[in-house]
C-alpha cells in the first residue's frame, strides 16, 4: 500500500466503526459538553488492520522529524505509540514508545512516565481525539518536566472545537492526521 492508501483505509475505518452521529447533541465529551458527534477510535485502535494501518499513517508523518520516542496519555496513546514503533522498527527508523500516567505512581519508582528513555531527548505527543486538547496539554507538560523536549503533539482526530488554538497558545505544533470535517 503507498502512503495515501494506507490513510484513505485509515479514514474509511473510522468512518465505519468509530463515528458516531446523532440528530441532536446526545454524547457526553470529557470537557461535559454535549455535542452530536462521537468518535471511539479505540474501535480502530484496538482491531489488528487498524493498528497497522494507523501506525503506517503515524510513521509517515513523525519520520523526518528528529524525534526518538512518541507517546501520551494513558489509554488513548498507548495503541497509538505502540503501533507506531512496530513500524519504524520495521522500517529502519527506531521510535520509542512511551506512556504517560494522569497521575505519578505512588508505589515502585513513582514514575509518571513509563518507557525506555535513555538517550531520548525529542518527543511527539499522541492523542487519538482532540477536543480542547486539555489531555494532550497534561501529556505535553509532563514530558517537559521530565526534560523532554516536545517538538509537538499529533492527533488522530482534531473535532476543531479549539484544541489547535488551545495548544499552539501554549507554545506546542500541533498536527492532525484528519478534522472532524473531513469525515462527515
């Protein structure tokens, strides 16, 4: 498959299994607003072609950055950073997985991030769903307290609700692999 294949399966996926509209605002969003849409892209994330598909899309955009590891916020993330670094590690160009705690273990090391980050220095932020981009934001901020240098964060879904802005306000690039708008 070329690169553009491997993202207009990417889009047909979450068409088909994670998009969800309604008539009237009847969803339940993490900021509690209400809106028409829903997108579960844990139904794309955790299904076999769609984390391969997924990964090929991240990789070819992440693989001229210089970057040594992705990762965000525990769960979201996690499939994302996963099969992202299957990939690259297929193709030649290591990109380490990392995951993001909401909150420091208080047990064991007490780390807030997980992965192995030695020599790691530039990261991307994954999210699948970017509404405000408040958990991108939290996973962005934890990295830079733990000395890492945050080139930007990537979505898989901007609902263009003010996460773009939110984010670049706050200093960080912010790239999306779709808009909303895109798959309506």
């Amino acid at each position: 498959m070329q690169n553009q294949d491997y993202r207009n399966r990417l889009k047909e996926l979450i068409k088909i299994y994670s998009l969800l509209v309604a008539d009237e605002p009847k969803f339940k969003l993490v900021s509690g607003k209400l809106s028409r849409f829903y997108i579960d892209l844990k139904q794309v994330t955790f299904d076999p072609e769609g984390i391969y598909i997924l990964g090929n899309v991240l990789f070819d955009i992440v693989k001229d950055f210089d970057i040594q590891a992705t990762g965000g916020l525990t769960l979201g993330a996690d499939p994302m950073s996963y099969s992202l670094a299957l990939i690259s590690y297929q193709k030649g160009r290591i990109i380490k997985p990392f995951v993001v705690r909401k909150e420091a273990k208080e047990h064991g090391t007490g780390r807030r991030i997980e992965g192995k980050l030695q020599d790691v220095k530039n990261v991307i932020v994954l999210e699948d769903v970017s509404t405000t981009g408040g958990s991108s934001l939290k996973a962005a901020n934890a990295c830079k307290e733990a000395s890492l240098n945050v080139l930007g964060i990537l979505t898989i879904v901007d609902r263009e609700e003010g996460a773009r802005e939110n984010i670049e306000k706050e200093g960080f690039n912010f790239y999306s692999v779709f808009k909303l708008s895109e798959l309506l």
